[in-house]
C-alpha cells in the first residue's frame, strides 16, 4: 500500500522534529490522535490538530495521559491507525496502557519526546533516560518496539515505519525522540504519495464464527477484526485464550506470554535498524542513538586522525535490543564505547552482549544539555588503557 | 465474585429468554449468590432487545471489578479494559466509529473513584455514550473495602469502624457534569431498570443510570444487612420513586430512603455534532466530516 495522496505534504520542508513527526503519523495514515500537552512534545499535537479536519482525521484532548492512552485503543479497534504523544511525566502515566496494548496486541503508536527526569526534572531539556522505562514500564512480561530518531528527516520517516511496524507485529511502537531532536529544524524531505510504502492493517477473511481472536499461524501476528463488523469480538487485559476469553491458568499464560514475547525477539533480525560506519576492522566501536549519535561525530572523528580505529553504530531501533549482532560483534573488537543522555541504560544491554568479550565504558550525562565532543573524544581514547 | 472464592452458580436448565445475548459458552458466571449484578444484566440485555439498536454496531466497554465483568458474557463487541479507564477507551471508540452504540457498564469504585475524571470530563463534552454503574456501594472485587460510594458509618476492610469518608451523591455529579439523561433504581425495580437503559440508550448525548445493587458477600454480611434477599426487602420498603427530583437531594445515607427515578432528562449537541458543524463552519466544503 502507498500513502494517500491528500494526506502527503510532499516537497522540502524546514521543520522541526515535532512537526515532522506529526506529518510522519498522517502520511502514514494515522486518523486518531488522543493527547495532553507537555513541553517538549505539545508541537506534535498542535500541528495535528491544526492538520487533521483537512484530513479526514480527528484528535481530541483528552484530561490526561491516562486517557489519551486508551483512547486510542479504543479507536484502533473501531478500525483506525492512532497514536498519543507525550513526555517524561506522561510516559510514567501511560505505563498502564502499554502493557494493555502489549497484551491486547492492538497496534498503536506512541511518542515521547524525551526530556529530563525524574518527576519534572527539567521540562525544556534533553534526556535519553526514558529508555529503560519504555522496554520494562508497564508491569509483567511483555515486548515492544522503541525506534530513535537523531533528525527531523528521521522523526518523519521513523514515525511512518513505528506505524508500520505497529501494523505488522500487532505492539505498541514508540518513538522514542529528545528535546534536540524535538526542537531542532532542519530540512525534511517528504516523498510523493506514492513513494511511502504504508502497511495496512491485516484484518481476517474468515467470516464470524470461524474466526478466532488471537489463532496465529507461522507468522505469531494475529488477524485482526474491527468492531461493528458482525464477529462479537472480546478483549480483555486478562490473561486470555484463542478466542479471547479469560483463562486463568499458567499453562494458558505460558501460551499467550511466550507468543507475545517470541513474536518479537524472534523476528528481531527482521526489525533491526542499525547504521554502520567503519566497523569492520574496528578496534573500539562507539554505540549510539538518538541525539547523541550526531554529538559523537567529532570525538569519533578526532580519535580517528590519532589513529585509532573507530568504528559506530547507530541504533535506529532500540528494542528489540540487536543483542545477537552485538554478542557477535563483541568477539570482533577490544571496546564498546556508550554514550547516553542518562546515567547509564543502554549500555547495561551493551554490556550484557558483550559478556565479558569487550570492554564496555559508559560516557554518561545526567541530561538538560548533550555531552560536551572532548567527553566521549577521552572516553574511546581511555577505554583501552584503564581496560 | 470475591477473588478467593470459587464460582457456585448453578447453569440454569431452562431457557433463558435472553441466551442469544449472552455468551453461554462462558457459563457459569463467576457473580455470588444473590449479587445484584446478574439481575442488572438481564435488564440490559431485555432493554436492547427492546430498543431495537443493529446489536452488531453495539459494543459493551466495562473496566475492572466484579461489575467490569459483564462486558465478558455480553455477546456483543466487548471490551474489559483497564481499570477506571473504559470511558476513555469507549470515547476513542466512539469518536472513531460514529455509527457505533456504545454501552460502559461497570462498578462504582471503578467509575467514580480511579476513573472519576474521565466521567466528569465525558459528561462534559458529551459524548454519544450510556454509562450504567453497578453501585453495591463497595468494592467487590477486592474484598470489601470501601468506594467513594459507601455511606458514612457502613463498615468496610479499609474502614473497619465503620466509614467517615464522606461519598459522591452521583445523579447530581452527573447531572451538574453536563450528562442528557440521569436516572437511578435499584435492583429491586427491573422494570424501571430496563426502562431506564432503554431510554438512555435511545437518547443521543451522554447517559447515565445508576443501580443499586446487593453484594450480599462484602458489603451485607460486613453490615450485618442480612442476604441479598433482605437486602432486596430493604429495597422495596425504603425506595421512594421521585422523577424530577432535583439531583441535589437524592444522596444516600446509610440504610435510609433511597431516591429513585428519572432525574434528568435534556437535550445537548454531543460533541461529535459540535466538531462537525465547528469545523464546518470555518473549512466550508474542505472540511471531511467525521463520520466514520
Ligand atoms: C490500577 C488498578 N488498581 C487497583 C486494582 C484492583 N481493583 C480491581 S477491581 C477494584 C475495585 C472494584 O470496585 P467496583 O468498581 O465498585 O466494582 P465491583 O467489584 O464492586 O463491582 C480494584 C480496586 C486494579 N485492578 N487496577
Ligand atoms: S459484587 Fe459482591 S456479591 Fe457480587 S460477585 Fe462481587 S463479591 Fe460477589
Ligand atoms: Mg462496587
């Protein structure tokens, strides 16, 4: 499927990453936005709300976070593509409905543009400390996919793909951007409608009666119905069975749990989005994501005339972590160097797939601005020495 | 049904008039003896029927308790939500699909106290909604510990010398909250309960009917108010059937009168219809309307 033409603002835009976002969700076809506004992430919604009756789309605030993330739920199974937008303080809120919509296996997408914390930390500055929370938040056992953009170009492009993605696995997608990218503007390119390749909700052929809730085949993703459609569906945020009716027994829990979780982890080759530059032969590689990952440029750069060989990954997608192509990649190089707007989360995953074969040195930074180049620049330079 | 018990209803042998509506491959139901939960279902279900709504573009959002658990033997599109939460889910709902009936059915504690925000705020904006609360004035569910419903001196786990917490008088939340349609019975009165549903159902904007019912289990016993058949006598004896009355004065003091009737009935553009002719009005002809 391609995008719909109406929807599409095609041409070079010089926005920022908030505003990217939101023409990211419509070209994607996103037609429900249930938010509350929170510094640094309100911009989305606004330009949402200033775009969506041209559209064909509807948002609403909502009283809080809490809300806006079950409304949409709600308005993904009365058949549309939906997502909320929110902030630290409203992420915590949403915790709740992610586990639902873990459980529920209802495609949604959420944004939070990150900023510092705890509690109200610093409402107007950056952070990369969400990240932990998006993987393990909500209570219980569960899988999502959590992508980062380092750039408004990114933010467009990316908030079509967590729409995709949403589609494809049935999980709720989060985009998991900062203050930076936010706030920063730069050129965005938007493709022609139909060079957006937009991924459809795969509602089942079978009539009422045969169909099952949550029956999968190969694929673990469940077809999926929409209310008002004839099937009497039931969902619940209870443990369930195929057809969707509670089941309170561990045998149907270890089913239902290991689906949920395998349905991701296994298909994480599949997801992965890294990007690569001068890994092979590296002998330190620098792991990064969202702005940080245009912060380490210089230090990698001034390392490399010292002669070192610098190797970097970007992580577009976070989680699922890209845990098999680190382990490996471990074997192959003396250090791994992370650089993160917190005090230390990712790097707790790089450390653990390196597990023991690479040195692993965080470069924290405890968020409200990024990490000063010389930083992470005296980080690859020690990491060898006090190794 | 408490958590800690086992379900001990019997599966009826004769037909229910209402079997096309539940879900009897989930039966038995997991309600106690004598709850007044079953008898608000089987209101709700005979008050569908009547009103002749496309049962097929009905769906059923209930949150979490003993209440929360209708949505589950409904044989409709049916959602158990979150806690406190199914207004919001049910109002994503129902902006996304227009054409949809959409009935909340849940508890007391679970509308009013985790989710009394959001029924404030429907109320306000009025969304196209029904809303029945379950109000056996206590938490079922979890064992008994009071609701911002419990009357002050009623005993419950987490005021176990009785309550002093003073609780929501809800036809008039309701009411001054902006909601079209406000009424309350007791499980005692099917007719007037099913009547009620019927109404509010048929009636466009946000709608709210209040039961009062039994948890013979919890709140009762912890009482000393007798089985939920005495507590259906009390019922009877105590009830006062006031339509009109103004909502101010229909709060619930422990075992006294209890006011029950139509207390609201008015007419307000839902929120749908406002956006609609908002938008219009600004966009003219470029405006998609949102119908579906
Ligand atoms: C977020 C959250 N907090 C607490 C609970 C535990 N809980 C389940 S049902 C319930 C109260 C239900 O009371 P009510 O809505 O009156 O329903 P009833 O059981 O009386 O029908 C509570 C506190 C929960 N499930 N979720
Ligand atoms: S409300 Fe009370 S009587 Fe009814 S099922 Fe729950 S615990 Fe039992
Ligand atoms: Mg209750």
């Amino acid at each position: 499927m391609k995008a719909e033409k109406n929807a599409v603002l095609t041409g070079a835009h010089f926005i920022d990453g908030d505003h990217a976002a939101c023409e990211g969700a419509i070209a994607a076809g996103c037609k429900f936005v249930a938010g509350y506004p929170i510094t640094p992430s309100t911009e989305v919604i606004e330009r949402i709300a200033l775009r969506f009756p041209l559209v064909g789309g509807v948002f609403i605030q909502m009283e809080d976070e809490i809300a806006s993330s079950i409304a949409i739920q709600g308005a993904v199974w009365a058949g549309k593509k939906a997502m909320t937008v929110t902030s630290g303080p409203g992420f915590s809120l949403m915790m709740e409905h992610i586990g639902y919509a873990a459980i529920t296996e209802t495609p949604c997408v959420f944004i939070n543009v990150q900023r510092s914390g705890p509690s109200t930390g610093l409402p107007t500055l950056p952070a990369q400390a969400d990240m932990m929370q998006a993987r393990w938040g909500s209570h219980g056992d569960y899988e999502v996919i959590a992508i980062v953009p380092n750039s408004p170009q990114e933010c467009f492009d990316l908030t079509i793909r967590a729409f995709n993605l949403a589609e494809e696995y049935r999980v709720p997608v989060l985009v998991m951007m900062d203050e930076c990218v936010g706030h920063m503007t730069e050129k965005v390119v938007i493709p022609e409608a139909d060079q957006i390749d937009i991924v459809e909700r795969k509602f089942t052929k079978k009539p009422p009666g045969e169909y099952k809730m949550f029956e999968t085949n190969e694929s673990m993703v469940p077809e999926m119905i929409k209310v008002g459609d004839g099937y009497r569906m039931h969902l619940t945020g209870l443990t369930h069975d195929e057809r969707g009716y509670p089941a309170m027994s561990p045998k149907v829990q270890q089913k239902m749990l290991r689906r949920l979780v395998d349905k991701i982890l296994l298909n994480e080759e599949k997801i992965r989005h890294i990007e690569e530059d001068e890994v092979e032969g590296a002998d330190i590689v620098v792991i990064s994501y969202g702005i940080t990952s245009r912060v380490v440029l210089p230090a990698i750069k001034k390392a490399r005339e010292d002669g070192l060989k610098v190797g970097h990954i970007r992580l577009l997608t976070v989680w699922p972590f890209p845990e098999a192509y680190i382990r490996d990649l471990a074997k192959r190089v003396s250090a791994f160097v992370v650089p993160e707007l917190n005090l230390g989360q990712i790097v707790h995953e790089v450390e653990r797939c390196a597990a023991g074969h690479a040195v692993t040195r965080l470069v924290p930074h405890a968020g409200g601005a990024v990490h000063e180049p010389v930083d992470i620049y005296d980080a690859i330079k020690g990491v060898l020495e006090h190794a | 049904m408490h958590e800690q018990q086992t379900a001990t209803a019997e599966v009826p042998e004769v037909k229910n008039p209402v079997e096309s509506l539940l879900r009897m491959d989930r039966m038995p139901h997991i309600w106690c003896p004598g709850c007044g939960i079953g008898t608000t279902v089987n209101c709700f279900a005979r008050a569908l029927e009547q009103s002749k709504v496309d049962l097929d573009k009905t769906a059923i959002v209930s949150g979490i308790g003993c209440t929360g658990r209708v949505a589950g033997y409904l044989n409709l599109d049916s959602f158990h939500t979150t806690h406190g939460r199914a207004i919001p889910f049910a109002t994503g709902l129902k902006l996304a699909n227009p054409d949809l009936k959409i009935v909340v059915y849940s508890g007391d504690g679970d509308l009013f106290a985790i989710g009394g925000n959001h029924f404030i705020h429907a109320a306000r904006r009025n969304v196209d909604m029904t809303v029945i609360c379950v109000n056996n004035l206590i938490y079922g569910m979890t064992g008994g510990q009071v609701a911002p419903t419990t009357p002050v001196t009623a005993k419950g786990t987490t005021y176990p010398y009785g309550s002093y917490d003073p609780p929501f008088n809800l036809p008039f939340l309701a009411d001054s909250s902006g909601a079209v349609y406000v009424a309350r019975w007791t499980v005692y009165h099917v007719h007037h309960v099913t009547k009620a549903i019927k109404e509010a159902i048929l009636h466009r904007g946000f709608s709210f009917v209040e039961i009062i019912s039994p948890c013979p289990t919890l709140y009762s016993r912890r009482n000393r108010l007798g089985d939920g058949l005495d507590q259906m006598k009390f019922y009877q004896e105590n009830s006062e059937i006031r339509h009109g009355a103004n909502t101010k004065d229909v709060d619930i003091d422990f075992q006294k009168k209890i006011i029950v009737g139509k207390f609201v009935e008015r007419e307000r553009k839902t929120y749908r219809q406002l956006m609609n002719e908002h938008l219009t009005s600004v966009f003219g002809e470029q405006y998609t309307k949102y119908e579906g």
